[in-house]
C-alpha cells in the first residue's frame, strides 16, 4: 500500500512539475510614439554640420530585452540603425530630407521577433514658419532616358508649395554639366514650367530654387535627364 501511494504521489508531482513550466515568450506589440506620421521635424536642435537631432520613442513591449531601430533615407535608402535597451534615441539627420523609421523589439529567449509599422516624416532645415517646400520635378521623370521630340523641345514642369502661400520667385538652373548649373530665365517669377531645346545624345541636368516673401528658400534636387537620339 505504501509503495502504491508513494508512486502516485510521484506521479502527481511530475504533472504539477510539467504544468508549472511555461515556455519563453516572445516580445508583445511595439506602438511608435515620435516622430508622429508624415510629420515635419522641426523641434530637434539644427547643428552647424546641417543636420538635425531627432528624437524617437515608441512605447514598451512586454518580454523584451533590446529594441532595434532602423531609419531609412528615402531619397537613398542609406539606413541608420541602433539596438538599445530603453524606449526612446536619438539620431542626427541631414535636413530637408524624407524618411521612414521602424522598431524590432527582441529578447534573448526566442527567436521571434515584434516588429511595428513603419512610418514616415520628413526633417526639416529651419525652425523659420512657412518655408517653402522643396520643389518636386513633374516632368521630365527624373533619369528618364527618351528620344528627341520633333519640336526639339522638352517641357520641364516642377511643383512647390508654402504654408503662408506666398511663394515670391522660382529660379531654375540647367545645364549639361552637373556643376556648375547655369541660370535661365523664366517667363514671369512664379512660372513653373519651362521649354528647354534640347540635342541628341545628351544629358541634362537641371534644379529648382523658390523663394517665399520673407526670404526664405528651399533647392530642389538635381534632376537628369537623357535624350537618346
């Protein structure tokens, strides 16, 4: 009798002892706090090297031990990346540009990872209200490659805008050297289109400045384009 309680006793320890084991869980929901969406980052300090300090924070995933977080530049998909153990960095990035960012929440018991949504903003050169934003080409597609018109003549069209909407001037700059570029004249100070004569197997390249009432600028990107023949 003794030996037959002994063995369930035994036997109920083991269940208890199995039940009692749980299996490591993997990292809960990472939520991204700042930089909000689409939002324009212009409350970091603007440093001398022309970039900008930018903080983002997200809120803390359960069974976590580190967090990795990725910024990506859009314009060049260069991506910045940092593991930390709190909820919150800060990285130093070049102005006037967009971005997207993510965080990867991990611990050192699973292999599965929590990964958030992605989101993207946009960093911003001055702390001046109402600056311009950055001319955006239209047409021709930036690295477009095609053949010559018959006119001979390629419309350029691009686009700004400004939050106090009173934009002052566009200047536009063509060449068929990157650098330096060459001014042209426009028809009238908010034109914003412009019949370049072009020639067979040739590159152009061109740029956009505005200017708003108060003085303040934004330069648009060098854009290129290809005739073929």
């Amino acid at each position: 009798m003794d030996q037959k309680v002994t063995f369930w006793a035994w036997c109920l320890a083991a269940v208890l002892a199995v039940s009692c084991t749980q299996e490591p869980s993997p990292p809960g929901p990472v939520s991204l706090l700042t930089p909000a969406v689409d939002e324009s980052c212009a409350s970091g300090p603007l440093l001398p090297d022309g970039t900008r300090s930018v903080s983002f924070s997200w809120t803390p995933s359960d069974h976590t031990d580190a967090y990795t977080v990725s910024v990506i530049q859009i314009d060049n998909t260069q991506i910045r990346s940092e593991v930390v153990s709190q909820t919150t960095v800060v990285f130093k990035l070049p102005t006037y540009k967009a971005y997207s960012w993510q965080v990867i929440a991990s611990n050192n018991q699973v292999t599965e990872t929590s990964l958030s949504e992605r989101r993207f903003f946009f960093v911003a050169g001055t702390l001046t209200a109402g600056v311009p934003q950055t001319p955006a080409a239209l047409q021709p597609t930036p690295g477009s490659r095609f053949s010559r018109p018959s006119s001979g003549q390629v419309l350029l069209s691009w686009q700004s805008a400004d939050a106090d909407g009173d934009l002052s001037r566009y200047t536009l700059y063509v060449d068929t050297q990157p650098v330096p570029l060459q001014e042209v004249g426009l028809i009238s100070p908010l034109a914003n289109t412009y019949q370049l004569t072009v020639a067979p197997q040739t590159t152009y390249y061109w740029q956009v400045k505005v200017e708003d009432a108060q003085g303040n600028t934004a330069l648009s990107p060098v854009f290129d384009f290809k005739i073929l023949d």
